[in-house]
C-alpha cells in the first residue's frame, strides 16, 4: 500500500509508471484478500471485481475521451465496491482475533489506508459531475487525481491545511465523514488492540 504513495505521483510524468499503478494496486489488494481464507467462491467474486477495475483502468490510460471519463467513473464504482469489501473482509478477520500480533497491527494500518484510498475515490466521482466541488490553489499545478488523494488524507488525518476546499454540498459532507471516520477508526483500533492485549 505504501507504494502506491510512491507511484501515483510519479505515474503523471511517466506512461510505464502509469500502467504499474493499477497492476500494483491489484496485486496487492488480490495478496490481501488470499491471505483472508475465505471460500473460493467469495475469492473468485473479489478476482472478478478487481480484474474489472484494472481492466477499465487500463483502456482509461490510453483513451482520454468523454466515453472514457465515463468509464473511469465506472471503474471508480468497481473500485469503491471491491475496497469497501476489502475493508469489511480484513475488519472481520482482525476482529475476531484473540491475541495482539503483527498480522492484528497490518490489518488495521491496511484499513485505514485504504479508508483513504476509498474517499479519495468518491471525491473523483463528484469532481467528475462538478468540476467545481473543489476549490484548489491556483499556483498548484499537479493533475485533479493527485491534488484528490492529497485532499482525502489531509482529511482523514484531520490535519485540515486548508490548501485544498471543499465546495459542493456532497464533497463537504463526505470529507465531514471522512474526518469522524479518521478520528474514530484510531480510536477504536487502538480501544480493541489494548482490551485484546490485556486478555
């Protein structure tokens, strides 16, 4: 997940790095949910979903017309289903834990990454329908998506620089939620990792 970090913001000055983000971001969420022991049938059906996803992500790479906007939309909804899965897929299996270890402490720092990733995601989907819904800096001249992931976790670690504002009514409730989610999310972990540790 950490290289992902890496990689987006590379991936505007290099087509090569560009393909290795999707495929990078595939190959880790598929390892993750492998290691879930879950039936194969719900493997198969995350597979499914993330082989839509960089599937999508990679024609939107090479076409960048209206019809392919549009695709990255969908893509943004095959994206969002197969992390809140994920989310909900490594919660359950963290929570039903008994003993604090280092698998309990990776679950919890990949949620809340992907918390991030899944918020950044819902931002793209209304900068798409407005254009508008943010107000960034005039001097920054970095691409919609980075300036958006930069947004989502400023947001979720309540850090709040204030560079980057939400504008529209639905990108301001949702970056509302993000903040509480960021809040709460370490909160709760760390509430759930001392009462198994004392156990």
């Amino acid at each position: 997940m950490i290289t992902f970090f890496i990689l987006v913001p590379l991936s505007q000055h290099n087509i090569y790095i560009q393909i290795l983000v999707p495929f990078g971001f595939f190959f880790v969420i598929i390892s993750a949910i492998n290691t879930l022991n879950f039936s194969k049938k719900v493997i198969k059906f995350f597979f499914i979903l993330a082989g839509l996803s960089l599937f999508t992500n990679l024609i939107n790479i090479y076409d960048e017309t209206y019809l392919s906007e549009l695709l990255a939309v969908i893509t943004n909804i095959f994206d969002c289903i197969f992390l809140i899965l994920s989310i909900i897929a490594i919660y359950q299996k963290v929570h039903l834990e008994t003993n604090v270890n280092n698998d309990v402490i990776r679950g919890g720092i990949c949620i809340y990454i992907m918390l991030g990733i899944l918020w950044y995601l819902f931002y793209k989907m209304i900068f798409f329908f407005d254009i508008n819904a943010f107000h960034f800096p005039e001097f920054r001249k970095t691409s919609e998506s980075i300036n958006l992931l930069y947004f989502s976790f400023v947001t979720l670690t309540t850090v709040g620089y204030g560079d980057i504002t939400p504008v529209n009514n639905f990108a301001m409730i949702l970056s509302n939620l993000e903040g509480l989610c960021g809040q709460l999310f370490p909160a709760i972990s760390i509430a759930t990792l001392v009462s198994l540790y004392k156990k």
